[in-house]
C-alpha cells in the first residue's frame, strides 16, 4: 500500500453509561472523543476521515424532534470545536482538504461535513440512501439528522459500493478485500456491518509503515474487541443488526489476536487513541 500520513484527533465528545456500550459495563457516564482521521496522502491531498462534532450538531438539535438525540446523548462541543479554529489547532489548511471519507451518517461523524460539501464525499450508498430515508422522528430514533448533510453532498458523493475491490495485505486478516476509493491502493475502504446501514471502516499503511484498521462504531472501545465483549442486545438492536455486529466483532477479535502490529482504532475510543499516539496517560 501506498503509506499516508496519519492523525488521530479528537473533535468534541459525548457521554454514555459504560453499559450500554460494552457487556458488563458500568452504569457510570463515561466520556466518548469522536476522533477524526486526517490522512496526509503524499500527491493527492488531505483528506478527513469522518468529521465528528460540530457547532452545527447544536443547532440541528435544538428543535423536536431532534432536540431528543442531544438529551439522550449529552455532548460537550466548544469553542475549540469550531471549524477554522479546529484546523488551525491542527495546522490543517481548509483549501488542501481535497474530500471526505464517511463511515456511516450518524450525527457525530458527520456534523463537520457541510465545511466539506463542496469536494467529493467518499461513502456508502446505503448509509447515505439511509439518511435520507423515513420521517424525521424515524430519522432521529436512528441516529441520523439529516439537517447537517446538505443536498451537495448527495451530489458530491462516490459510493464505497462503486469502487474496485482489491485484495487487502495480509496484516489485516481475516478481513481480506477492500474497496479502493482513489483507485492507488493506498486507502481501502472494508465493509464493517452491523452498527447501522452502510458502515464501513478504513484501511490504511502510515508513513512509519503500521497498518491501520479505522473501525468506526463497529465497536465502542479496544476493551470489547480484546475481551470479546461486545455491547448488549438492546442497544445493538436499536440502531443495527446484533447478529451481524457480532459476526464483526468476531473478525475484529480475530485480526487483533493475528497481527501485533495492527492498530484497530474505533472512532470512540480515548485509551487506543492514546496508546496509538504513544501516550502514556490513561
Ligand atoms: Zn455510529
């Protein structure tokens, strides 16, 4: 694979009770960074991997219904949040952003996207054909608030679906073909079912030559996918496929165990962030 330069940052967070999202958790509310991906390509740009929180996602949820998604999922997005101030922190400039790669259309991957509209929107057709499908109480029940996702980006889109497959390398089995979405190899995009319609991951190989799997939401924390644990029923079933989500997980389980040099870096996770980056703290 062609290697890529590689962040991990986080942008704005939310909190959830431990249990909902990992077996035997606690009831305790625990802080989840939505981390976004800036992937430096050497001669086609910087491209973003989900976009996570946004000043925007405030104002998509102030009327009801979807008002509900902010009360069930508090969030904290200041002003370090905001867009320009968020790419300078990070010595991104907008102007070499050349698109965006979206996991899935839930509110927190995506609520930066309208920054981005304007440039190609790589993603699967069943997560956005998911986003703009049923009411807006249907839509929020879902996770979805299609308000952040202007029509433009329907426009903009290039579906995971319609790219090449190609072979993945074996440092990433047993997940073996991804869909080549600059059609170089250097980025693959690898279907993760089970979160919700049209989730998808990403693989990648870093300059320093680690490969990368970033896993979205198919999991909450490094924890489940280590200790097999994956989140109960009920809130698997509330937003996605259990039997399916548990089929990735299980694949998950298996690429950790066979490849040490593998970092699965799940869009939510503070402690594999951290020992991705070479961070000490916990
Ligand atoms: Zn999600």
């Amino acid at each position: 694979m062609i290697r890529v330069g590689f962040d991990w940052l986080a942008r704005g967070s939310c909190s959830h009770p431990e249990v909902m999202t990992i077996g035997g958790g606690s009831l305790c509310a625990v802080e989840f960074p939505s981390l976004v991906g800036v992937i430096r390509h050497p001669e086609r740009g910087v491209f973003l991997f989900d976009t996570g929180y946004d000043p925007a996602f405030i104002v998509a949820t102030r009327p009801f219904p979807e008002r509900f998604y902010r009360w069930t999922t508090p969030v904290r997005i200041g002003a370090a949040e905001a867009w320009q101030a968020w790419l300078a922190a990070h010595d991104i400039a907008d102007g070499d952003i050349a698109g965006t790669i979206i996991s899935h259309f839930h509110g927190d991957h995506v609520a930066g996207i309208a920054h981005l509209a304007d440039r190609p929107v790589y993603c699967a057709r069943a997560g956005l054909e998911a986003l703009r499908r049923g009411g807006r109480i249907a839509r929020v029940r879902r996770g979805m608030l299609d308000a952040l996702v202007p029509p433009a980006v329907d426009a903009q889109a290039r579906f995971f679906e319609d790219c090449p497959a190609r072979p993945l390398p074996s440092a990433f089995a047993p997940f073996t073909e991804g869909r080549d979405i600059l059609g170089d190899g250097s980025l693959l995009a690898v279907e993760l079912p089970g979160h919700c319609a049209g989730h998808w991951g990403l693989a990648l190989t870093t300059e320093t030559g680690q490969p990368v799997l970033l896993a979205a939401d198919a999991v909450w924390s490094g924890r489940s996918i280590a200790e097999r644990r994956p989140p109960p029923r009920l809130t698997t079933a509330l937003l996605g496929d259990t039997r399916r989500y548990r089929e990735t997980l299980d694949l998950l389980s298996r690429a950790k165990e066979g490849n040490g040099g593998l970092a699965i870096l799940p869009s939510h996770c503070l402690a594999s962030a951290k020992a991705f980056r070479g961070d000490d703290e916990r």
